[in-house]
C-alpha cells in the first residue's frame, strides 16, 4: 500500500503558521528598535535592515496565504499549492506562487547586498554613497531583478506540460489525495520516458543555480576578505566603531551559515534531487519548512549579536516596567485612601 503524505503536508503548514507569526513579531519589534530604539546612527545601513525585515514579513505572508508544498518522486518534482486564495483562478496562483519564489531570491540577494556594504564600510568607505539617497534604488533594483529573473524563469521553464501531469498524477493521488490537473504549481521532470533530457526543465535548474552563485560567491569573497584583512583595518577606527564592525562582522557569520541551512541547501536539494534519479518518493515539501522561520531568526540574530539592540531592548522593558510599578504604587495609595475613608464613615453609619 503506498503510504500518505498528507500528515507532512500538514505539518508544513503548521509550521508555515509557526513562521508567520514569529516572523511578524520579531520583525516587527526589530524595525521598531531600528527606527525608534537604538540611539547610534547606523547610517544608510539601517535602510538595509529595514527592507531586509519587511521581505521577511512579505515572505511570510504569502507563505500563509498559499501554504506550498513540494514532491519529490523520482527524477521530478512538483512545486503547488491546493489553496485559491481570495478565489483566485488556477492561473493567477500560479503567478502568486511564482511571485513567492521570486521573493525567495530577492532576499537571497539582499543577504549579498549586505555584506557588500559591510565590505565597503570598512575597506572602501567612500564607495557607501551608493546606498545613499536615491542611489539606494539601485540596491532595491539588484534584488528586485533577481527576485523577477528568478520568477519568471521558474514559472516559463518549469511550467506543467502533459507529461508532467501523467507523470506525477496517480503518485499525487495517493500520496496528497489531490488530483493535479485542480492544482497550482511548477514541475522539473529531468527526464523523458526514452532516458532523454528534458532540457527546458533542466534549463530551469541551471538558471537558478546561476543566480544562487552569483549571490554566494559576493557573500563568500566579502566574507573572506573581512576575515583577512579587518583586523589590520580596524586598528585605525575608534574603539566604538572597532566594536560595532566586529558586531556586525559576527551577525553576518551567523547570516551566512544560518541562510545557508534554512534557505539554500533545501532548495539546492529540491532541484537537483530530480537529476540523480533517486528512484524515491520524498515529501520534500517538509524541508521547505526552513524558509518560514528564516526571517525571524535573521532579526533575533541582529538584536542579539548587536549590542545596540541589547540595550534598546533594556531600556524599552525597564522603562515599561517602572511604568507598572508606579502605575502598581498609585493603584495601591487610591486603595488604602478608599479603606480609611470607609473606616472614619463607619462610627457615624452606626450610630444612625
């Protein structure tokens, strides 16, 4: 009896909900330290932490909005979602789907982008007047174009033909219980029923391994630079700015390794799973999973390396907590002035 997948795919979209929650709490206190708590000057770098948070938030949404799901069944796999959200056509979530995709390597690219600002901050400080002013459209547009890139090329090479639908639509039947000419989704069967590539999938595979490498080897190369040469170049900034690169140098390092489990090696098997022909059914849809949480574990990784967030938070919670203490206090004085005024009434209600 081939089993059920359908137990995974409800846990995917528990976890999708897990996501869209935390995400939007910890983003959200997250900007607002930003904008309103830390007191140094992040420069136009605060910018990037803004927009990086509210992708996140975008992200998340969408998530919950279409809980997608993935197959792996032998050389293909089936990227859908059974959702109409707002009573959608088959069609138009498709684009949505695609959409969400496209801000998967929107933030992908974002990661890069900032670590080139990091890179310049400290080697080529004069090279930051590109993330200033309305030159920092042109940091929007590089994970913009890359999020559409992406978008579009998986919807046009990746889309459901014929085969793709006889290939997967008894296994999508008895695993999902779903019937696949009802769903939304793209689909890569790296292989025709000769043993002959279909490239137009496969196409679509290299293309998104392309722009993962470029945005991999920016991150890569800064990194490896920072590492070698920021301490040479640190000994000549003050010691406040010397702690705050290193802060950040940290938060990158747990941005690099952490993106890289939850964001990149999911997808990277996803897409290539289909290639080795592993003669397997997988409900791949489970390692997806990662991506929902990313973007709140990207904030709780800022404000707890960086020390500015740490004590932006101490502040807002001891200013918040003496609030209640007074709030306590008066509450407390009103109640014992109520209780004698009641005492000294009493002899004067007895003797009438």
């Amino acid at each position: 009896m081939t089993a059920s997948f359908v137990g995974y795919a409800k846990f995917a979209e528990t976890v999708a909900q897990i996501g869209f929650f935390s995400t939007i709490i910890f983003c959200f206190i997250f900007i607002s330290l930003t904008i309103f708590g830390v007191k140094r000057n992040f420069g136009s770098y605060k910018n990037l932490l803004i927009l990086f948070s509210a992708v996140g938030i975008v992200f998340a949404t969408i998530e919950l909005i279409l809980y997608p799901n993935g197959y792996s069944h032998n050389a293909g796999f089936i990227f859908y979602t059974a959702s109409r959200p707002f009573n959608m056509s088959k069609e138009a979530t498709t684009w949505l789907l695609s959409f969400y995709a496209g801000v998967y390597a929107s933030t992908m690219s974002m990661l890069a982008v900032q670590f080139v600002y990091r890179y310049w901050a400290i080697f080529h400080e004069t090279k930051l007047r590109f993330f200033k002013g309305w030159k920092f459209l042109f940091c929007i547009l590089y994970c913009a174009y890359f999020g559409i890139e992406w978008a579009i090329g998986l919807y046009y090479l990746d889309y459901i033909d014929d085969y793709a639908k006889n290939y997967f639509k008894q296994e999508m039947l008895d695993r999902y219980d779903t019937d696949i000419s009802e769903i939304s989704g793209m689909s890569l069967v790296a292989y025709d029923e000769n043993g002959g590539v279909r490239w137009l999938n496969v196409s679509c595979t290299l293309h998104m391994t392309f722009i993962m490498m470029v945005q991999y080897s920016v991150v890569i190369y800064c990194t490896v630079f920072m590492y070698r040469k920021m301490e040479e170049k640190l000994k000549l900034l003050s010691s406040s700015l010397r702690s705050l690169h290193k802060q950040f140098f940290k938060t990158l390092i747990l941005q690099i390794s952490t993106p890289t489990i939850t964001l990149f090696l999911p997808v990277v098997f996803l897409i290539y799973c289909p290639l080795l022909d592993f003669q397997t059914d997988l409900p791949t849809g489970i390692s997806n999973c990662a991506l929902t949480i990313y973007p709140a574990m990207d904030a709780i990784i800022v404000m707890y390396v960086v020390q500015d967030y740490r004590k932006a938070m101490k502040s807002i919670l001891k200013k918040y907590v003496d609030q209640l203490h007074k709030w306590l206090a008066t509450s407390n004085d009103n109640t014992k002035s109520s209780t004698k005024s009641r005492v000294a009434k009493a002899p004067a209600v007895l003797n009438n």
